[in-house]
C-alpha cells in the first residue's frame, strides 16, 4: 500500500476548513519584540520578591508573613474554658463557638437553641432551665 505524501497538508486543510484559519498557523506568527518586552516584564513583577517591610507582622517575637495570617485563632473554648490543638475541635469552634466536647454535651440536638444565643450559665457547664 502506498502512503499519500501530501496527507499533513490534507489533515491541517481539513482542521483550517472546520475550525478556522488561527488553528493551524504558527503561535508565533503575530509574536514581536514589543510583546516578547511586555511579557518579560510581566514575569519579572510576578515573580520578585516582595521587599516591602509592611508585608510582615511581628507575632511573639517572630516575623510572620501577613500572606500567612489569614485569622485569628481562638484555642480557647469560651464555655468551658479548655485548651485544644484538637483539629476538630477547629471546625466545632468556626461553626458553634465551642470545642467538640462541649458541642456533643450542649449543642448536639439542640442547634437551633444555641444559634439564637443560648449558653451554659456558668463556668461548671451546669445547664440553664
């Protein structure tokens, strides 16, 4: 069988013809150096280093990125006073103001109740009637 030597030209024709003329033709027949200076320049900006000395926060005594601090963390469940590292205990604080223990003990059930305001009434997590 004999192969078509002009098959390339038939198959880019054929492209041309169904999805237009720019489809086939160099990407860098319109390319100058006015665009090849704009596009350095541009990468060059994207890419330096900020040096600016508003840009980081003194946090304890260390310099933190302000790209970094996106929040404040409260580690500290206002119900009943705890401490956690606890990751879950970070979704529980974000959504209900309160660590995963005191949500299971006074919130579970009872959503409702607690996003109008209701809380324990003192520090004991003695419940309120």
């Amino acid at each position: 069988m004999k192969k078509d030597p002009n098959y390339p030209i038939k198959v880019e024709q054929a492209i041309a013809k169904k999805y237009g003329k720019e489809t086939v033709q160099n990407p860098k027949k319109d390319w100058d150096d006015a665009k090849e200076q704009n596009y350095i320049c541009q990468l060059k900006q994207f890419y330096a280093p900020s040096t600016n000395a508003n840009d980081e926060v003194d946090v304890d005594g260390v310099l933190i990125s302000k790209k970094l601090i996106t929040k404040e963390s409260n580690r500290s469940c206002p119900v009943c006073n705890t401490y956690s590292f606890k990751s879950k205990d970070d979704v529980y604080m974000s959504k209900f103001d309160c660590c995963f223990k005191c949500y299971i003990q006074w919130v579970e059930g009872r959503e409702e109740r607690w996003k109008k305001g209701w809380r324990p009434k003192d520090a004991n997590n003695k419940k309120t009637p």
